[in-house]
C-alpha cells in the first residue's frame, strides 16, 4: 500500500489508521505548498488533488473514512470494524460517516460563520452535533463501548483537532477523556511522532 500524505494535514487520520493495522505500507509526500496535488500521476489516484489519498495494486481511493473503512476491511484480523452481520456494524458505520458528513460541515460553519436553517443543513447546526457526539461518549470508552474501531481513528482525529489544534471544540469531560483513550494508543502515539518529524 502507498499512502499519499503530507505533515500537518488531514492525512493524520489515514496515517493513524494504517498504523492500528500493522501491515506494511509506504508513505508517499505530495507537497502541498509546491502544488504536488496537481500532478498529474497524483491526480489519477486522486482527481480531488486532496490528501490523504490510496493506492493499493489496482484500488485506489481518497476521502479519510473511506481509506479507514477500507484499510478495516482488508484486513480484518486487526478488529478494527464489526462484521458485516454484526448488529455493531450499523453504529460503526452510522459514526464513520458522521466524522465527513457532520462533523466537517459543523467545523466549516464554525470557521466562515455563516448560517444555514437547521432543517436544510444536513449536520443541522454545530451544537447539535456536538451535544449528540458528547452524548454518545460519555459511557465510553469508545464509540461502540469496549471495541475499538475506525470510526474512532475518524472521530478521535476530528476531536483531537477541534480541541488542540483549530481550539474551536470546548473541551467537555467526555471529549477530554475520549481524546486522553485516543492519545494513549501506541499507533497514534507512532502516527503523531511521523506527522511531526515531516518528510
Ligand atoms: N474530504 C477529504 C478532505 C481532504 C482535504 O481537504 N485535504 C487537504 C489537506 S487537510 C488537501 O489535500 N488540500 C489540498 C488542496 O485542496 O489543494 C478527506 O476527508 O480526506
């Protein structure tokens, strides 16, 4: 597998992910500042020119959760996604697309300010979808309770930036104590120290 990626972006999620799978992947760098997204050999793994994206033999994908839930598919000995017919399956996947579909959105509002009727938006308002993300871990540890899984990767990663980075999520007991579970797992632990040491 080659992940394309580059420090201090979005790629940490997939970095992350490929880290709690354990199996062999390289890192590609596309240097955003000197416009490596518009290459065109990027372009045809990824035609959005976005990070992170990847390339498995013939697959190749983009967009953070899809990378996570197809990294949790191929390799399924790391328990890193219930099975299909697994009852778990459908809050995995229901959190999994909550991290692009809510969560990014509501950062996005946060950021440009602008407002939207409720009803319309599809992540219906910021504090909805924190209030409702802060219901669902505050049992915890984990999304799906005892069990681990990519949906974390995705919604850890979000909280992690909202709270320490873009410092636009207030951090609440249950995030803090969601955020401290996600920071204590050595691959993050390895994803961070790689983000960090650059290309
Ligand atoms: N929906 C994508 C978003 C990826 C994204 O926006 N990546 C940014 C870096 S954080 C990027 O590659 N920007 C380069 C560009 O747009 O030119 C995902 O979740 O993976």
């Amino acid at each position: 597998m080659q992940l394309y990626w580059w420090p201090k972006t979005r790629s940490l999620r997939a970095l992350w992910m490929l880290e709690e799978v354990g199996e062999p992947y390289e890192r590609v760098p596309v240097n955003l500042q000197q416009g490596g997204q518009k290459d065109p050999a990027f372009l045809a793994v990824n035609p959005m020119g976005k990070l992170p994206a990847l390339a498995d033999g013939e697959a190749k994908l983009a967009e953070s959760a899809a990378i996570c839930a197809y990294a949790a598919d191929k390799f399924p000995e790391a328990g890193l996604a219930p099975a299909i017919g697994d009852p778990q399956r459908g809050r995995y996947l229901h959190w999994l697309f909550f991290a692009p579909a809510c969560i990014e959105p509501a950062f996005a509002q946060k950021f440009a300010k602008f407002e939207m009727p409720e009803t319309s938006a599809g992540w219906g308002s910021y504090d909805r979808v924190f209030a409702v993300l802060e219901q669902a871990l505050t049992a915890g540890p984990w999304l799906l309770g005892e069990n681990f899984s990519a949906a974390d990767v995705m919604i850890g990663s979000d909280l992690w930036f909202g709270i320490e980075v873009f410092k636009i999520v207030e951090a609440k007991p249950a995030f803090r104590a969601y955020v401290d579970h996600c920071l204590a797992r050595p691959a993050l632990q390895r994803a961070l120290a790689i983000d960090a040491a650059g290309v």
